[in-house]
C-alpha cells in the first residue's frame, strides 16, 4: 500500500518584468527623447518670413537729436511702429503693446550681436521735434536707450515709410469741435527689419500677433538673415 507523500502548499515567486518591459519606464523614456529631440526638430523647420522690401538709404533724427539711418542700423534687427505724440486714440495703446516688446527680447545679449531694437516713426514730424520726442518718451516712462523715436523732413519720411516699407501714412485732417483737435491716418501694425535692411513682415498689435513677431524677430537674430 503506497502512502500518499504530501508537500507544503507554496505559491512561485512572480517573475520580474524586465526593466526595458516595464510600461512605466517605457514611457518616461519616450516622454524624454520627445522633449530633446521634438525642440530640434522644430528648431530645424521654423523659418521666418522672407524679405518682402528693401529701405535702402535714409536718414532721420532721433528723440536725442542724433542720426538715425540705414547705416546706424545695418546688421541689427529692429522693429518699427508709427504715432505721432499728439495721437488721441490709437497711439498711446498701440506704443504701449510696443514698449512690451522689449521686455521679450532683453535675454538676447551676446558680444557678437547688438540686441534687438524698436524704432518709433512720427508722422507729424512738424510738431514731433527731437526735444518733443524726448519728452514724451520720458512722460510715459519709455525712455530706454534700445528704443528710438524719430522724425525729420516729411518729404524723406513719407518716401521711406509709404514708398519703401510700404506703410499707410495719410496727411493731417482737422476732426469734429475744432481747436487743436486733427487725426493723421497711419499705419497700425509693426514691421520687422533685418540685419539687411530688408523688411521681413507685418504685425498687428493684439498679443497673438506680438508673439509671432517676437518669435520671428528672435529667430532672425539668433540664426541671421536668411535668402
């Protein structure tokens, strides 16, 4: 008669999930190479707007009686608006959203480049002295030594900002009540200008469109003016 042999009852130790197995690890991994390569390859795609004109030679004067022209200019990147310091509606706003600008563009520093800068146009340029340019930046607080104001003759104005940038710039029309109350139709967007001089695009003023200028103005002045 055989007896029956008994064994203890044991439960196997599961089996370990090879680590390259494992979900977790799986996709951690994939979310790293995601984060260093997708940069790259968005950074290889990304291009900006093509050169659309060329300013080619001018002169003006800024808010602190200096020259300001294609040769003070030439391999920097800048960004160009329009206001005249009398403006009752749309200026003190639209420059504003200008000022905010430079505040997305100041970690741009390197021996080898000058940083990016903003070139505000007058279309009144009759009124909109030197003397009076500085005194309005300083009123709104936006006197800043990468920000210039400027004017000058308004036949050289008009011919560089409505011949050459291709910008809006009307005359000066008397409004409703009389006095000293006038409008100067002008353009209400930003233009961005390469290490050129060539004009690269135009810009509304709403936040969206101030950020793909910026990211337009950054690129150009981190990989250079492209063909």
């Amino acid at each position: 008669m055989n007896e029956a042999t008994s064994t203890p009852s044991s439960t196997a130790p599961a089996a370990k999930t090879p680590v390259y197995k494992n979900p977790f690890v799986i996709a951690f991994v994939a979310g790293a190479v995601a984060l260093t390569i997708l940069p790259l390859m968005q950074y290889q795609v990304m291009r900006a707007p093509p050169p659309v004109a060329s300013l080619g030679t001018w002169q003006l004067t800024d808010q602190d009686g200096k020259t300001i022209s294609n040769e003070t200019l030439k391999g920097q990147v800048w960004i160009a608006s329009f206001f005249f310091s009398r403006c009752p509606s749309i200026c003190p706003p639209q420059q504003q959203a200008f000022s905010n600008i430079l505040t997305h563009v100041d970690d741009l520093r390197s021996p080898e480049k000058p940083p990016i800068r903003l070139v505000s146009f007058s279309v009144d340029p009759e009124f909109d002295t030197p003397a009076v340019l500085d005194a309005y930046a300083r009123k709104n607080g936006w006197k800043n030594p990468l920000w210039s104001f400027v004017s000058g003759d308004e036949a050289t104005l008009k011919e560089l900002l409505v011949k050459r940038m291709f910008v809006e710039v009307g005359d000066k029309q008397p409004l409703p009540g009389g006095g000293d109350l006038f409008d100067i139709s002008h353009a209400a967007r930003f233009v961005l200008i390469d290490q050129n001089g060539d004009v690269r695009g135009y810009w509304e003023t709403d936040e969206l469109a101030r950020g793909n200028l910026i990211n337009a103005a950054r690129l150009i002045w981190k990989r250079g003016p492209q063909p």
